[in-house]
C-alpha cells in the first residue's frame, strides 16, 4: 500500500492556509478599489463583518487540528485589525473647553413620520418628539409636512419654537406630504441650497450656510440611494438583493463625489450628515474619511449601529466634519424609537482656522 508523502500532505495545507490568506487580503483591500473600475468590490466590501467570524472560526480549527499553520489565521485576523475602529468605538469623553461655543447638531432619517407600523397613517409620536427636540442645529431626512393641514406642518412648528428652518420637498405625484430633506437651526440661516439635482427624488441632499456668532459653518444635508434591503429580502430574491446593492453603490459613488466636490468649493469649514446608506466598509465611506473626520470614529463608544429594522447590525448614518471643529461626543439615541432609523447626535466645539476667512 502506497501511503501518501507527508511533505506533499504538508505542501497541500500550505497552499489552503495561503489561499485563505489570500482571499481575506482580496477582500480586505476592496474597500480601495473603485467600483467603477471593477464592479464587483461594491459587492466585496458587505463581505467583511462575516470575514471576522469567519476567521475566528478558522483560528479555532488551526489551533486545535494544525497547530503549526496557526500563523495563516493569526495574520488574518491582525490584517482586519484596522477596520475595528470602524465597527466598535471606546472614547473617552472629551471635555469642553470654558471658551469653547459648543453646538449640539442632530441627524434622524425621520421616515417620512409614519407609524412604524402602519406606513399610510401620520405618527402623532413623532410630532411630540419635533416639540421636545432640543439640538441647536436639526438635519432630517425624508421630512414631509403639509401646511393645508396643522397637525402635520412641522416646518411652522419649529418656526413657532424660534427655530430657522429651510426645507426641500420633491414632488411625488399628486400628494401634498411630499418627501425631502430639512434643516432647522437656532441660529440664523443665512444661504441654502441643493448641492445634488433632484434626479431620484427622495435621494437627495441640500446645504445651509448657518451664521454662528460672528462665524459661519456650512452645514450638508444627506440621503443617498438606498439598495432597498428590506423589499428584496421580504421577497427573497437574491439576485434582486445583489443587483440593488450592486447599483446603488455605483450612484452613491457617484452622489459621493458630487458631494467631495461641492464641499471642497465652500467658503467655510462644513459638516456632513445624514443617511449615506453606506456601511464603513466601502470605497465611499473611504473616499469621505480621507478627507473629513468621522464623529463616530472619533468619539463614540460601542458598535454605534443607526439602522433600526432587519438587519440590525449596520451603521449607515454617519456625521464628518471638517478638522476645523473638535467634536467632543457622539451617540445614537437608542431611546427614541419612532422610524427604521435612530437618530445620531454630537457636541462640537468650533476651533479657529487660518485655512477660511470667515472661521
């Protein structure tokens, strides 16, 4: 009988164990490659989360069974090392200074404000919450009000509150609760306008020049295209879900630096906030925190998910901001429980630049 060479057998798991490697480095690395030069890294990218277990899975099987291949899954595991921030945040609290003229700015996809669940019926629940709502500048996504009726004109009420507010609704057919984004502001709005055309209607995005003691930030309203998760994984079609994904990271690829490019042209340090419908790990949301501060990243504590319906665990509401704002906390507002979103919320502190005129 002709047993088979140990040196080939060892040959053999060499290459398994590389292969393995090789692939976790592929998969690691889409979130530099353009899904516009190679389309399927859009797809890679929702890949890492469950690379992790993967992983672990397979450290546990080399530890036990091939001790001494046990270096493959090592590397494996210290080459994801760098993404962990992007998923899991431990900041302490930085505290702010006594000169500091600290701003409270809050971001909510507000869906619309229909009842969770019952999507054809105004939530009175979410108008209580627009008449406690505290933040000194309010950003809203898929905001819809209609003046003809005084229990759904939101826009009057926080004017009533003494807040500044712009709004840009989208028409839809014949209904009057169009949807769009919104700002409100307690301090004076001072220009405004549409830094993306209207081409997909309830995907948009707006900015306000907000005047802040003597100051002016450029505050970006954003709600990029959504790959529709929800409606294909009720039907469970696959090939739909891939396709959605698949295309929709190719228009906000494109939304993105529509975006890049307007904010580069402001005169005055900005802020970026909203529903991007991009998960940290992408091409996207790479291009954006090469240039701009993560509020996340820099002082949130916790995995920081924003998404409130299956799946649960993703983060896709973000705020950047320009280096000239020092952002000293960050949360999601778990507690408020009235949309397929939770609301994000951080305190800044304005620092003083040479880099604009105006800050």
């Amino acid at each position: 009988m002709n047993w088979p060479d140990r040196s080939s057998m060892n040959i053999r798991k060499h290459v398994w164990q590389a292969a393995g490697l090789t692939i976790s480095a592929g998969i690691y690395a889409s979130v530099w490659v353009d899904p516009l030069q190679y389309p399927p890294a859009a797809l890679i990218t929702h890949c890492i989360p469950v690379l992790w277990f993967v992983q672990l899975i397979w450290l546990g099987i080399t530890a036990i069974r091939n001790a001494g291949f046990i270096l493959y899954p090592f590397l494996a595991i210290v080459m994801g090392l760098p993404f962990l921030p992007l998923t899991y945040a431990s900041t302490a609290a930085k505290p702010v200074k006594e000169d500091c003229r600290s701003v409270d700015l809050l971001s909510y996809n507000v869906r619309l404000f229909r009842e969770r669940d019952n999507y054809g019926r105004f939530s009175p629940a979410t108008k209580r919450w627009m008449e406690t709502v505290s933040a000194d500048i309010i950003c809203l996504q898929e905001f819809s009000y209609n003046p003809r009726w005084q229990a759904t004109d939101l826009k009057k009420l926080m004017h009533d509150r003494g807040y500044w507010g712009v709004v840009y609704a989208f028409k839809s057919g014949r209904s009057l609760h169009n949807p769009g984004l919104a700002v409100f502001s307690r301090f004076p709005i001072v220009n405004h306008g549409l830094w993306m055309p209207d081409t997909l209607g309830l995907n948009n995005g707006m900015y306000a020049d907000i005047a802040l003691n003597g100051d002016t930030l450029r505050c970006y309203n954003v709600h990029l295209r959504s790959p529709q998760l929800g409606t294909h994984l009720k039907r469970k079609d696959i090939l739909g879900l891939l396709s959605g994904i698949y295309k929709a990271a190719v228009t906000r690829r494109h939304q993105t630096e529509a975006l890049l490019k307007h904010a580069a042209q402001s005169p005055y340090p900005v802020l970026l906030c909203g529903d991007f419908n991009e998960m940290p790990y992408s091409y996207n949301y790479f291009r954006l925190r090469s240039i701009y501060k993560n509020a996340f990243e820099q002082a949130g504590n916790g995995f920081g998910f924003t998404l409130n319906q299956w799946p649960y665990y993703l983060r896709i509401d973000h705020i950047f901001t320009s280096d000239q704002f020092k952002i000293c906390h960050f949360q999601v507002l778990r507690s408020t429980d009235l949309s397929d979103h939770f609301p994000i919320a951080i305190c800044i502190c304005p620092e003083l630049s040479n880099s604009h005129n105006n800050f």
